[in-house]
C-alpha cells in the first residue's frame, strides 16, 4: 500500500517534498502587509487587528473575537477567566496536544485526563459523565473532586484535526454540574456541529493560526466569545492589564502582553477571506483519501453525521504500532511527511503523576493513528 499511497500525494501535490500542512499565500496577504507597513503600526495596536477580530467573530458566529499572539496564549487566558487557580482542576483529555495541558499548568490548576471516542478523537461525554458520577459531590454549587478535594472549575475537550467532539452532550454535562466548558478549538477553524462553529457553544473558545493551520497568521491565536464581559476582561488583561489613558502608565492587575501584532493580523485578514475556498479543496482531497483507504481496507478519519469538518488533518487508523511505524518511515524516507498521533499527556514526565480515567481508547488510538499531507493543493 505504501506505493500507491505515495503515488496517490505525488498525483495530488507534485513530486517535490511533501510537507504535512503549508500554508497558502495567493489572496491579498502581500498588499495587507504593504498596507500595515506603510501604516507604521506593525506592532500590538492598528486597524488590521480590528478588522481581522471582526471578520473571525463574523465568520464563526460569535459576538467577540479577541486577537492573541498564538492558540496556547487564547487558551490560557480563558482558563484565567474561568477563575482556575491552585485550588481548583480542569478536566481534559490525555490524546491532544501539550499545550492543553500547559495553559492549564499555567494557571496553578490541575489537570484531569479523560478518555476520548474513537470517532472524534474528542473528549468522551461517557467518559466524563462516569468520572463525574464516581468521584465527585456537588456542594454549594461546586463540583468537588473527593479523591483531592479540590473545586472541579472547568472541562477542555478538542476538537481532534478539525474532527468535532459530542460538543452539545458534553455541554450538557458540564451545565448540569455547574463545570465551565471552555473549547479548545485550535484546529477546527471552519468546522461545524448542526451548523453552529465550533468554539462557540462554551463559555469561551481557542482558536489558533500557527504556520500549519487551515489559515495562518504566522504566528496567532483567538478567543471567541458571546460574553461581553468575559470579551472586556480577555482584551484587558492580553494587553498587560492597562488602564486606557492617552499617555500615563497604569495597570490595574498582572496581565499578559499576548496582544497579536497588526502585522500578523494584515495575514489573517487575507487568508480568512480565502477560508471558504481552503475548506473546500481540503474536503476534495480528504474524499481521494476516503476513496483510497476504503479499496486499501484501511480506516480513514471521516466526520461524524451532523457534524462537517474542516479536513485540517487527515489521518488514517493502521492494526498495530509495527505497522504505523514502518509506513511513517517509508513515507517519510520518499519524501512524503506522515507523522504519529501525539505522546499521551500521561505519559509525559510533568503530567505522569495527574489523574486519569483508564483512557482505553486513547492507548488504542496512539498506537495506530497516522497524520498524513493535507494542505490545499491548488492555487487560487
């Protein structure tokens, strides 16, 4: 199979180095840049940021859209504003990216991994609703962990390669034991659950613009919001808490300067008007796919029944670990980028010792899952 499948990304994206995602600049990237240079605000304030917050939170269907320099930055600060410190915990699950974990870290809290389903790759609504019901009590209108006796604030399922978790079921849950739902929705820009994006159906969402995303800021990340005061207080305190005033210095609590730079924003100006058309040839290449592993009797990552997803990146489900390491090495040695699924947090040094649920499913998947290319293939 290996052959045919190089052959396969060689017929979709050429013979020359085939990299995982890249980004693509054929819209009015150029004259944006131009245009915010010529400015002279390149930096955290100008037009750019504006127009590029009004045109994600329009795009996505929020009513505020905060700018910050990357996802990990967006992330941590809606779980500063969900009132996380030391002595509380959030749940998440254990197959995502480090800097879930990380941004909860950050904020003194503790994180609890949960398993996810084997469809999404998102966090499961079984798993998180068993762990509620068996090692919790509900006091005072908190959510209280028995094994730690700490306050349980808020939950962080991803949306797995753009894929959408059981968001509405989660939601649920998380309503009916007063726990924050915060979603980390890095990587599914553009996906949709019965036609409601992703990212807006919690308190806050995380959207994140890194090189390798559907669009790209260079570097660059969004909270989406419907809350206006959790919209005031993320803008306030991503621009070091500063009091406005025309030229004095005051702040008025420890803030951050994860403010994204007008020039980061004239980028994501551009590539969000292109987001439409990405969408749709990424979708092009994950039906090829489709095609292709369905013949090869191997599972492909395809999008649940009422959901549509971005396609950010494909990835298909080999038998066994052997198997997924001998094609990610002969992919790769032609030139071709594949890559495994991420190290489960549990099993990373700093997060060995956190709670988890026996993350069945997720051990399954990490053995198995291969990301494989999934830029759009076609200039505009």
């Amino acid at each position: 199979m290996d052959d045919e499948f190089i052959k396969l990304v060689r017929d979709i994206y050429g013979n020359d180095f085939v990299p995982l995602h890249r980004p693509v600049f054929e819209g009015n990237e150029k004259r944006y840049t131009l245009d915010c240079i010529d400015s002279n605000f390149v930096s955290s304030a100008g037009e750019m940021i504006l127009e590029f917050e009004q045109k994600v939170a329009t795009y996505t269907g929020s009513k505020y859209a905060i700018a910050t320099v990357n996802g990990t930055a967006a992330l941590h600060t809606c779980i500063k504003l969900s009132g996380a410190n030391s002595s509380t915990e959030v749940i998440t699950q254990a197959l995502t990216f480090v800097a879930t974990g990380n941004a909860i870290n950050y904020c003194g809290s503790s994180p609890i991994f949960l398993d996810v389903d084997m469809d999404s790759m998102g966090l499961s609504p079984k798993a998180l609703k068993l762990f509620l019901s068996n090692h919790t009590i509900y006091k005072d209108g908190k959510t209280i962990n028995r094994q730690s006796g700490k306050h349980i604030i808020a939950c962080i399922p991803m949306h797995t390669f753009g894929n959408v978790c059981r968001i509405e079921e989660l939601l649920e849950i998380c309503n009916e034991y007063n726990i924050q739902l915060i979603e980390d929705a890095a990587e599914s820009l553009g996906s949709l659950s019965n036609n409601k994006h992703t990212g807006t159906f919690g308190v806050m969402g995380a959207i994140s613009f890194n090189g390798n995303k559907i669009i790209t800021t260079g570097g660059g990340g969004m909270i989406i919001t419907d809350d206006e005061n959790l919209a005031i207080k993320a803008k306030h305190i991503t621009t070091t808490a500063k009091i406005a005033h025309p030229y004095e210095y005051n702040h008025d609590q420890i803030g951050f300067n994860y403010r994204m730079p007008n020039l980061n924003a004239a980028l994501g100006k551009a590539q969000v008007e292109n987001l439409d058309y990405f969408i749709k040839e990424k979708r092009l290449v994950a039906k090829k796919y489709m095609n292709f592993f369905d013949e090869a009797g191997v599972g492909f990552v395809t999008e649940r029944a009422g959901t549509v997803s971005n396609y950010w990146l494909n990835a298909i489900l080999l038998s066994n670990s052997e198997e997924r390491d001998s094609f990610i090495k002969s992919t790769n040695k032609a030139g071709v980028m594949t890559r495994p699924i991420w190290t489960l947090m549990t099993d990373l040094d700093m997060f060995k010792d956190c709670q988890h649920d026996d993350l069945s499913n997720s051990i399954w998947l990490q053995a198995r899952v291969v990301n494989i290319p999934s830029s759009v293939p076609n200039m505009l």
